[in-house]
C-alpha cells in the first residue's frame, strides 16, 4: 500500500539518525489546495507521526509561510496539530511571492504578530521556535540542533 511504502522510506531516512527530521506543512489546513498542489495536510502529518513511531528520540520540525490568507485561528490549529503528532520544533516565516508566477501575498503579518505567534508557540511546548518575518525553515539550523 501507499501508507506502507512511505513508511519503508521514512525509515529509511530515520535508520540513519538523522540530527533532526523536518517536513514542512508549510500552511494551514484550508488553504492546502491552492498553496500545496498535489501535498496533503493529514499525509504531512502523518510523516511527522510516523517518525516519532520509528524514533521518538529524533527531533520533529516543521514549518508555515503566513501570508497566504489564514487566520490567526487557523494558525494555533496547525501548530496543535503538528504537537498532538509530536513535533517538536517550528518555524514560522512571512511568505514572499517569488515571482509573478506564484501565488500573490494576502497579507503581511507584523513583526509583534509574530511575536505572539512565537510566544503561543512556546506555551505549547514547542522546544524549539523561530517565528519572524524573514524565517525561513532552514533559519539558524545548525543553532537548533
């Protein structure tokens, strides 16, 4: 099955003891369609839970670009789904339209927005958070390690 090959190659990848495992869901669970084509939320998911399965000693990360539409709301869901599957790091970075050919940007969040976002983050006993305007998943990885 699908399921069962994904599984064979994330092991893989955690046979060999990784520092830590990143996937980025990159955006909330509404907007999947248009911002991740072909990607699903739940199949995201169900990467980063499938690590933890193999090795809960290998640390999870993962990642959103705000800025294409999502709410607040929406952003404190990702981030308790991505801890009820046992992730245990983020990023939280401002989306920026690389070229005219990508989708444009809905908003800008400020630099306190994220602050706030960071700090809920924290709460949520995330033991690794970046939450800026310009982070970016790969922000000071080699500090978080």
């Amino acid at each position: 099955s699908l399921a069962e090959r994904q599984k064979q190659r994330i092991k893989i990848v955690i046979d060999a003891e990784p520092a830590c495992y990143n996937h980025n869901i990159e955006t909330v669970r509404r907007l999947q369609g248009p911002v991740r084509r072909g990607a699903k939320y739940e199949r995201s998911l169900d990467v980063l839970r499938i690590v933890k399965e193999l090795n809960s000693n290998i640390p999870t990360k993962s990642g959103l670009m705000l800025g294409h539409g999502e709410t607040k709301t929406e952003i404190v869901e990702a981030m308790a789904d991505l801890r009820r599957v046992g992730c245990d790091r983020i990023t939280l970075g401002q989306y920026m339209r690389p070229s005219l050919a990508h989708l444009p940007v809905q908003k800008y969040w400020t630099p306190e927005e994220f602050e706030d976002l960071g700090a809920i983050a924290q709460q949520m006993s995330f033991s690794h958070v970046r939450s800026g305007p310009l982070v970016r998943s790969s922000y000071h990885a080699g500090e978080n390690i």
